[in-house]
C-alpha cells in the first residue's frame, strides 16, 4: 500500500467511478486518462446523470480519448444498469453489460465488491509470464491460462483488489515491456525469468499482423461567415456518432465527389487546395486528403460550425485541422 500509484480512481471504491476509469484505461496511457476521467465525473457523477444523458454529450466529453465504441457502450450499460435498478456485484454480472470483457469485470468487482477474482490485463499478463518463465507469446490462451491459475493460486483471500492493483503498478512501473527494472523488483526472487536471464526477452512477441492502409477524401465546405461544414458519422462506423468533414473512402477527388454529393445532398466543386493527415485505427491506418470544395447550393445535411469552437464532438485529427482553421480565420480578421 505504501507504494501505490496515487490515481484519482484509487481514492474510491465507488463501483461506478471504478467502472469508468477502467473503461478509459483500456488502451490508453494512465496520464491521458487522468484529465478525460476528472472532467467526465464533472459531467456525469453518478450512473444515473449518465444514463440520462444524450449520446451527443457524451461523445463530447470523451472526444480526444479514442476508442468512442468505449463511449457509446458505456452509456448503454448505463441505461441498461438504471432499467435494472442496480450496478452488478461479480463480474459475470458485469461481464453481461455492454463493452464489459473479461479484464474489466474483473478489475471492477475485484476492487468495488471485493470479489476473489483475477484481473488479468496486460501489465498483469506480463509480470505472470515472467514469472512463469512462459516462453510462447503472451496472445496464446494457453499462456493466459497458465497466468491466470498461477496467480489465482496466490491471490488472499478478501484482498483481490488490492493484488490486482500491486501486480498491475508493478507491470506499469517496475517490470516493463522493454528495460524491465529487475534491481529494484520486489518479487525478483521468484521470478523465473530473471533466474534464467531472459526478462528484457519475455513476453514473446508473436509475428507482426500487417495494418492494411486505407485512402479517404473529404471535403472542407465553407459558409460566407468562414464557418465549416461537419457531418454526424453513423452510429456503425469507427466514428460513431462524431462530427467530421463528409468524408468517403476513395483514392482520389474525382472518384470521392459522386458519393460526396449524396452525402451533403449538393454538388461539389474542387478549389485545388487540400490537407493531409493520417490516423491509426484498431485495424487499419488511414489516410486522409481534405480538400476544399464549393458547394454549388446551400448544403442539405451537416452543420456550419465555427471552428474554433466547433461545439459538437469531434475526433483528435479533425479538431486538430478545426483550431488551424480557426486560427488562420483570426488572423485574417
């Protein structure tokens, strides 16, 4: 206890606080969630006040954070919860909320409830891979079982959420993925890896699945007042329910306008100039080329915004190439 982290979500045992910071933890670094974790308890202190909220709102204040299914299924396991009249108490009562997988039921019932169950993420699964001496890579099932009896042998009884929360600062601080800092570790003595001189090597890695690239074009629709035209993303996409540039995946202009065109309802013209970004999705990268159209009417479908404060949720990239906008717009006035 006398070394633990000292995080916001550690100071409570609140299941729903609990809960949202570890939805925000799933692949994304501690110090990013921090801020994004204060601000949305701000919003949305209790599961009600989220439940009750609009999607819309939500989105904008998870904007930035990535992964927005996290989001969306968030706020449905919210309305789901208040429909029920109670927040689960094991984690297989979690586990049957939405975007709840194994790891986090753990994590939450284990800390907020006090059940006896393993939290097994990735700092766990590797400190129990090298301490097993495991020599397959950490993604084999078998090596994730293997990890989990391990240490659910070992857990006290009362006390999981305490164990889940030591293994997972040691993964985080201590026995990293690369440099582990063995020196300092406290449980070097049984540590099999280190015994056989293999800690900087395990986990294994498993061969590198290509990331295939995808090309889009969108279009940065202006109005008289210099403010941009964005659209609501359907709930199904990557973006779901974000505010972007009508954007279509295509490899060039010419190929892009005709679905450009039944997306804002008008008919675009290209003006020549154009951005380019990329962003990295969970399956794919993307790139991105922006470029500015005129419409040849008044646009049926999105919304002018300004962009300096565009007021709608609105993924990293695109709020990024919005306060560039809106900071040449300010210079030319």
């Amino acid at each position: 206890m006398r070394h633990r982290r000292a995080l916001p979500w550690r100071r409570t045992r609140d299941p729903y606080r609990v809960w949202v910071a570890e939805v925000m933890l799933q692949q994304t670094r501690v110090e990013t969630v921090v801020p994004y974790y204060l601000r949305f308890l701000q919003a949305f202190p209790d599961v009600r006040a989220l439940a009750s909220a609009r999607q819309q709102d939500v989105l904008q204040a998870w904007a930035g954070l990535g992964y927005y299914a996290r989001a969306r299924n968030l706020l449905r396991a919210a309305r789901k919860i208040v429909r029920t009249g109670h927040l689960p108490t094991t984690a297989a009562g979690w586990r049957r909320l939405p975007g709840i997988g194994p790891y986090t039921a753990a994590a939450v019932a284990s800390i907020a409830f006090g059940q006896d169950v393993v939290a097994l993420d990735g700092n766990v699964l590797r400190v129990g891979v090298r301490l097993l001496g495991l020599q397959k890579p950490s993604t084999a099932p078998a090596v994730r079982r293997s990890v989990e009896e391990a240490l659910r042998a070992v857990l006290p009884p009362g006390r999981a959420g305490e164990f889940n929360q030591a293994l997972m600062d040691l993964g985080a601080t201590t026995c990293l993925p690369s440099n582990p800092k063995c020196g300092v570790c406290p449980v070097r003595p049984f540590c099999a890896a280190h015994a056989l001189g293999l800690a900087g090597e395990l986990p294994r890695r498993p061969p590198p699945r290509p990331r295939p690239r995808r090309r889009f074009v969108a279009a940065l629709v202006r109005d008289r007042r210099g403010r941009v035209l964005l659209v609501r993303q359907p709930p199904e996409g990557v973006w779901g329910g974000l505010w972007t540039f009508p954007y279509v995946e295509a490899p060039s202009w010419p190929r892009a306008r005709p679905a450009l065109r039944r997306l804002v309802g008008v008919r675009l013209e290209r003006d020549g100039t154009c951005w380019s970004f990329e962003h990295a999705f969970t399956h794919f990268r993307a790139h991105f080329r922006v470029h500015v159209a005129r419409p040849d009417s008044s646009p049926r479908r999105g919304r002018f915004v300004p962009p300096e404060q565009p007021g709608l949720p609105v993924p990293a990239p695109v709020r990024r190439l919005l306060a560039r906008l809106g900071q040449e717009r300010q210079q030319r006035e």
